[in-house]
C-alpha cells in the first residue's frame, strides 16, 4: 500500500501526535521551502536519500545547518571511504515513493521502504519544533522530535539519533560506530531496483572491509555471498529495472540502440560505406540487438502479467 | 517396430548413460554414434535444420547449427503436422537437487525459448521436486524450496507467461495426471522398470514407481486447464540424451492407452571445464560456469581450469596447431558463439597453430560474460509473484499466438 499525504495526516492524528502544517507551493529544496514556512519557528530539515554500492538504502535526515560529510559518514557506517553516494531518482519513487525533493523520514511508512536505514540529527532533539515534508512537496509540516519518535515507533522503527559532525577515527581498532544502521538480511522486494538473485539463507552480512567474492578455489559450494550487480555490464548499458512503467522500458530500449547507432558511426565507417552507412547501420542495428530487446520486452510482458494476476487473485467481488 | 532397451545397461566395458549417471568407456570420451545406435533413436542432419529454417521463416538456432542437439524420434512428425497446420506443445523439465545452475543445465531451456519462439507453441516444464527428494535424500520442503529457486533462474531464459506452465510435482500430481499415471503405471512391469532403469532390490518403492510422473506429461489430458478437448494434441520433449530411457518407456505406452508418441529431440552433454573426461560435479565449483558467476569468476576459471588442446610451448604451438578434438575453448564456443564465420575462422587459425590459446580463451570470456550477465540481469527481474504467476493452474488462451 502507498501512503498518501492525506493518511499520513490522519495516522499522525490518531497517534495524538501534535503538528502544525503549512501548504505552499511545490518546492524542490531546503532554500525554496524556507521562503514560505522559514519563519514559522521550526527548524528547516535536509534529508538525503543515499545509497551504498551493496545497493543498501539509507535515509539521513538532518538539520538544515548541520554538516554532514558522506565520506565521514560513509566511513562510519563501515562502508569505506567512498561507499555513499546519492540514490537514483527512480529509487526515490520505487522505495520511498515520493517525488523529487521530498525525501522525509515520514517515507519510511511505505512497504517498499522497510529495508531503508534511517539516521536522525541528534540536533533535532533540542529544537522545539522541525520542519518536513509529509510525502508531498506542497505541505511542510512541524512536529517535535517526541511526535517523529512517536510515529517511527508505530511503524516498528527505532528512532535513533546520532551527531552527524562528529568524525570519529575508524581504523583496526576502532570499529565503524554506525556500523550497526547498515540494513542487514538479503530479502527480495517486489519493488525493489536491484534484485540479487536469492541464494541460500546466509545473507549478507556487512562488516567494515568485507568483500564479497574472493577467487580463491573452494571445495565446497560456490560462492553464496551475494554478487554485487555491477552497475556496467559488458555492453556498458543500465543494468534491468523490473517494472511495469511503458516510459523507463522505451527509454531503456532507446538507450541500447543508440549506443550501438553510435558507436557503428565513425569516421572509418563513413568512410567505408559512405552514403549507404544508413541501410548498413540499420541492418547491423537490427541483427545485434533483435534478441536482446525481444528478452527485454519479454520480461516486460512477464512483469506486466504477473502484476495484473496479483491483482486479479486479491479482486474481491462487488457485494451485492 | 522400435528397439526397446531391455537389457541391464549397466555392462562393464560400455558407457553408460542413465538418468542417474553418464560415464565413457575407459574415462575416455562418451561415443554419441553408439549411444544412437544403442538407444534407437535418430541423427538429426542438415535437413532437418534446413527445414526448421524453412517452417519458422527465421535462422535456426546456434545448437540446431553446431549439432548440440543431435539426435530425434519422431522429430519429422512434428515437423509434417506442423506444415498441415497442425501445432503441438513443448515439455521440457528440470530435477531441482541444488541451487546452483551452471550453464550446462541452462541448455536444454535455452533451446526451448527459442522453440517456444520460432514455433509459437505452448510449453509445460516439470520440476521433479519428488524425483529430487527421493534420490537425493532431500527433505520434502528444501525440495520444494529448490524447485522454486531454479524455477526463478529457468523463467530468467526468456519463457513468454501467456504461453508457458511451470509446475512441480507435490504441487500438481493429483487428478488427471494421476490418473494417466497409473494408466502407464498399469503398462510396465516390474521386471521391466528394473531393465531399463537398473534398479535393484535395495532401492525403495519410492524410486520404483517414480517413471510415470516423469512420463505423463507428454500427454495433453494430463492438463485438463490447459488441452481441454485437444487430446489430439502432439508433445516434442527437448531433452539431454540421458533421459531418453524414460521417454523410451513412455513411447511403447502411448499407443497401448490411446496417445500419440511423444517425440524427442536430444542433445550432447555439455563438457565440465577440465574436459570431456572430467565431471560436472556441484561441489567442484571449478568444473563449471554458474549463472552466479561474477565476470572476475569467469576469466579465473577459463584461464585457470579450462583443459585446452594447445601445446606446451608457442613455437610448438606454431608449428603443429592446437588439438581441437580435446580443447574445451573451442568445444565451448561451439554452443555458445552465435557467428558461424568468426567460429570457422577461430577453429582454422588456433587448429594451425597461427592463434593461441590465451586469444581463444580471451573471446570465449567475453562470450560466456555476455550469456551470464544477461542471465543474472534477467533472475534479478525475476519476483516470487512472478514464479506464482507461472506455476498457477490457469487457463492460457493465447497459448498458440
């Protein structure tokens, strides 16, 4: 189920948690949204959507003004000096399910959401009120930290806070001191962008400087550690997004081709066909990529099916 | 009048080639000629692929081209109903005893997606989680829990859900296809099943009374949801050569309880790294390319374990060529380079000694990269709703578009 920002109100309400809101126009950042609720005495938040290359989610939500380092934060989530990096913006729809400069801990209400890790600005605990988005960008709304607390906990979270300027040395001896926000289990989503493909129960278990395959030659099973998906492959395109959206599948489609176009144009061969390069290119086009976009749109059609048995099984009758 | 294999097949100085074990004479190569020979069935020649070309109006299949699937029975059949109009249905199956596919067990579903394809016919592929538990000493629900987890990487080749059923077998046994169980169970006796499957005394009933759920599927009425009616309806089984004693027993039952034979088209056995003398063995992950697999796995084992046919220096190299008879590079390439004319070219140049063996291995990584690759990105596509949807007994109306 996806929450609106209209049950999420409601689900504050009936939790007794006071808040203030504020509609104003769509803003798309912490600067647009303080010139309209700026001064109504909360703290203005910034929230991060982040992703590690175990495509491990995270939520970072902070004070406006607190810095916050990615490399020292990345360090000491155990996660090495560049492990953090910002989330696509399809993830922002798929896990959090909300739109472009909305991310907000109230996100981590959604389903697709739950393997999201979440981090909290200690700094929120000392401010009356703070400032965020309720799943939508044309609403800000102000609660006190005990309220966000009061809702995390209804959804089964533990809200922990944390001082995101502090840079504590992580070495040998000095083991990563967020290493335990790091979301553990290798569970499949429905929704998830990137699947890894479910191996035996041994998970996946993150430690500081843990790699994954090591080629050394085992004699028992092969390795069950789960394979990073490499964000190249061969062909240097996207790897595959399981879904049903027409628009990301043409753009997909798109996308090969024109990689092939260009690369069968060059000077050699403009040279080498001249006038005829268009008919050859096409030809070449067609040959090398017929089979890999029948699979493509095969997999579309099999994702498309399957969502619409899903829903056909849990249709319940029209009472009469 | 076709030769049924009733002797014990387990004879000291031959191969042997069952559904349980496949080993050469000597530890030397399996002889495909003799296995033909033995089993009765039929080679599959150029004409067949010629015609095949011809019916589906697209090129035949990189295994149909290189003789990966070599052998038939009743292969032209099919082929005669088909030009009259007349479809018929794939079954293809897969015994789900571990998690880990290597890309030998992906053969047989790669040829069939490309059947599925070019035909337009519909397909039933069986998971023997009870074949598994049995032999295998599995508990019922790993089994289970395995038939689900291959089912995702069988469903990651390409198969069209509007037109393919996915079962296992302590889901569906049951109605219909119980009952055309025990209508083939009544036609084979005791002492025949020992013949053609080699069991003894010591093996359990359970083994014993296994042949005819592998059997019934060549039957449309065992799937009353989706050949209503169409009892008329022919089955081509896409198989490796070792589990023609099954379709043997199933093919001298058919005409007995008022079925059509079901037909066969068979393949080779796919060489383990170390050559055809060596063994795919699950617990050698050494001996083969997984699905799972990283690109970094794959040029380590190419480079490192992969038995080759060059000589030991380059200037003997040079002068005397590679022995393409043994070189598992090569014998790779030939199931899995798509292009005829770069294959011939490699053969040529590394057979007379003009490339080396590190420039074979080097295109047979890209090749095997590309395959997994496309593979993994597909299984990751690949949801628990969507191997639900696969294996629901639901009707598929569209299942000959």
């Amino acid at each position: 189920m996806v929450y609106s920002k209209d049950q999420l109100l409601a689900r504050l309400k009936e939790l007794q948690i006071d808040f203030s809101q504020y509609e104003h126009p769509v803003v798309l950042t912490v600067e647009a949204q303080a010139k309209y609720v700026g001064n109504v005495g909360g703290a203005l938040s910034k929230n991060l959507f982040l992703k590690d290359k175990k495509h491990r989610y995270y939520v970072v939500s902070a004070l406006a003004d607190t810095k916050v380092d990615m490399k020292v934060l990345s360090q000491r989530l155990g996660l090495g000096k560049g492990g953090l990096r910002m989330a696509p913006e399809e993830a922002l729809g798929e896990i959090l399910k909300v739109p472009l400069g909305c991310v907000t801990p109230f996100a981590l209400v959604n389903e697709s959401a739950s393997h999201v890790s979440l981090l909290l600005d200690k700094g929120f605990k000392t401010q009356e009120c703070c400032i965020f988005h309720p799943l939508s960008n044309d609403m800000s709304i102000s609660l006190n930290a005990f309220g966000l607390d009061k809702f995390l906990k209804s959804i089964g979270r533990d809200p922990t806070y944390i001082d995101l300027e502090a840079n504590p040395p992580v070495g040998k001896d000095q083991p990563p001191d967020l290493a335990s926000l790091v979301p553990s289990g290798s569970t499949v989503l429905p929704d998830l962008l990137e699947k890894t493909p479910s191996q035996d129960s041994s998970g996946n278990h993150p430690s500081a400087g843990n790699n994954s395959t090591a080629v050394t030659a085992k004699a028992d099973k092969p390795s069950n550690a789960v394979q990073n998906v490499k964000e190249k492959s061969v062909n240097g395109v996207r790897p595959l997004i399981p879904s049903t959206d027409a628009g990301k599948f043409v753009e997909e489609l798109l996308d090969r081709t024109s990689t092939l176009l260009l690369s069968e144009i060059s000077e050699d061969s403009i040279k080498r066909h001249g006038g005829q390069l268009g008919a050859e290119v096409a030809n070449n086009i067609k040959k090398c990529l017929r089979e890999d976009l029948k699979n493509l749109a095969t997999i579309f059609k099999n994702t498309a099916y399957t969502e619409g048995f899903y829903a056909g099984t849990h249709y319940q009758p029209k009472r009469l | 009048m076709e030769k049924v294999e009733d002797q014990n097949p387990q004879q000291e100085e031959d191969q042997v080639v069952n559904p349980w074990e496949v080993s050469a004479k000597d530890g030397g190569k399996i002889d495909y000629d003799k296995l033909i020979d033995k089993f009765g069935c039929q080679r599959l020649d150029q004409s067949f692929v010629d015609r095949v070309q011809r019916l589906t109006s697209r090129p035949p299949h990189v295994f149909l081209r290189r003789g990966v699937f070599f052998a038939h029975r009743d292969f032209n059949d099919i082929l005669d109903a088909y030009e009259r109009g007349q479809k018929f249905y794939l079954y293809t199956g897969r015994g789900p005893s571990s998690e880990a596919l290597h890309l030998g067990h992906l053969i047989p579903f790669m040829f069939t997606k490309y059947l599925q394809d070019a035909f337009k016919v519909p397909l039933v592929i069986q998971l023997t989680d009870d074949e598994k538990c049995m032999w295998k000493n599995l508990s019922v629900e790993e089994s289970q829990r395995l038939a689900r987890e291959n089912a995702k990487d069988i469903i990651a080749c390409g198969f069209d859900i509007s037109k393919t059923f996915i079962f296992s077998d302590f889901d569906y046994v049951g109605g219909a296809f119980y009952k055309n169980m025990v209508k083939v169970a009544k036609c084979v006796t005791y002492n025949k099943v020992v013949g053609i499957f080699g069991f003894t005394g010591e093996d359990h009933i359970g083994k014993v009374s296994f042949p005819p759920v592998q059997a019934v599927p060549s039957f449309p009425s065992s799937f009353p949801h989706l050949f209503s009616g169409k009892d008329d309806l022919r089955c081509l089984i896409p198989c490796a050569i070792d589990q023609d004693p099954y379709f043997r027993m199933t093919r001298d039952v058919a005409p007995r309880i008022g079925y059509h034979k079901p037909a066969l088209i068979e393949s080779l056995f796919f060489p383990a790294l170390q050559g055809e003398t060596g063994k795919m063995s699950a617990s050698d992950p050494n001996s083969a390319i997984y699905v799972t697999d990283s690109a970094k796995d794959i040029k380590y084992k190419v480079n490192k374990h992969a038995f080759t046919g060059g000589q030991e220096t380059i200037e003997k190299h040079r002068q005397y060529g590679a022995n393409l008879e043994v070189d598992i590079p090569i014998k790779y390439l030939n199931f899995f380079l798509e292009d005829d004319v770069e294959l011939e070219h490699i053969k040529k140049a590394y057979g007379a000694g003009r490339m080396l063996t590190g420039e074979v291995k080097k295109r047979l990584i890209e090749v095997l990269t590309e395959i997994v690759e496309r593979h993994r990105r597909a299984r990751a596509a690949v949801t628990d709703e969507m191997v639900d949807a696969f294996m629901a007994v639901r009707p598929l109306p569209n299942m000959f578009d």
